[in-house]
C-alpha cells in the first residue's frame, strides 16, 4: 500500500480478478486512516489522511452478485506527518 501524508489527497485502487467481474469491497478488520473511505463498487481508496500513523486492515472482495465468503487481505499502510 503506498504511504500517505497527512491533509495530502491520497488515492489508490484496488484490484481483483476472476468471477463475475462486478465486485463488492469492504473492510472486514481495522480500519483504514482517518479521512480515507474504500468504495464499496470500485475497490478506490481515496482522501485526505488527518492523522500520521501506521495503520493495519483488512479488506475483502465479494462477487457483487453471489456475495459469497469472498477473499480477504490485509494490508499496511503509513501516512507520514506534515
């Protein structure tokens, strides 16, 4: 996962393959840096990170239409101070 600063826009996507390619994303553990959401449709990151740290979560992918169990990995990222 690339390193954020904080106030600095950040955006990054997420990627899956196979299935039906219509996927459904969401974080399953953790919790991603204060100001950044995860769209749920297309796997982005994006925003203005408010506070340094290292921050650990887990995200999962689902096929949109089944909605099965889904895979899930977890990531690291760093957002650094101003």
């Amino acid at each position: 996962m690339p390193a954020g600063k904080v106030r600095a826009p950040y955006a990054t996507q997420l990627r899956a393959a196979g299935r039906i390619p219509f996927y459904h994303w969401d974080v399953v553990a953790g919790a991603l840096p204060e100001g950044l959401v995860l769209d749920s449709f297309t796997g982005e990151i994006a925003g203005k990170p408010s506070k340094p740290g290292i921050y650990g979560f887990t995200v999962r992918v689902r096929d949109y239409v089944g909605k099965g169990t889904g895979v899930t990995r977890r990531f690291r990222m760093q957002v650094d101070g101003p």
